[in-house]
C-alpha cells in the first residue's frame, strides 16, 4: 500500500523563511560589525600616531623654553658686564 505524498505544513514552510531571513541578517549585521571593527582600528592607530607626535612636540616646546629662559640668564648677565660702572 502506497502512502499519499504529504502536504508541506504551512507553520514549517514559514519556519524555513524565517530561518532563510534571519541567516541573511545574520550573515548583513557581521559583516558590518567587521567593517566597524577594521574602521575602529585604523582610527586607534591614527590616534596613537597623533599622540606620539603631539608628545614630541611638546617635548621639543619645552626644550625650546628651557633653552630660551637660559639665553635669557646669559643675556642680563652679559648685559650686565658690558654695562658702564655706576
């Protein structure tokens, strides 16, 4: 005795879709979440950058005050000694 072919049941075809729908969004939101984390890292390392030279440079300002305030010093101090005696 043969069987009659079964019907597709209607709650599990829309299962399936479901299923299918939710695969693609999956699949949509990690790829965005991938693109992000890359965009993320390249800013990290563009900050990481900016601070190592904005540190550079304010080393090289203080290193510059420090050598004007000095000129300064030898300057009254040479002033001084070319200055006519009182």
């Amino acid at each position: 005795m043969s069987w009659p072919p079964r019907r597709a049941n209607p709650d599990a075809l829309k299962l399936k879709q479901d299923i299918s729908a939710l695969q693609s969004t999956l699949m949509r939101v990690r790829m965005e979440l991938n693109t992000k984390s890359n965009y993320v890292a390249g800013l990290e390392m563009v900050v990481r950058e900016r601070m190592t030279k904005i540190d550079s440079l304010r080393e090289t300002i203080d290193r510059l005050r420090e050598q004007n305030q000095q000129l300064g010093l030898e300057n009254h101090v040479l002033t001084a000694m070319l200055a006519p005696p009182k």
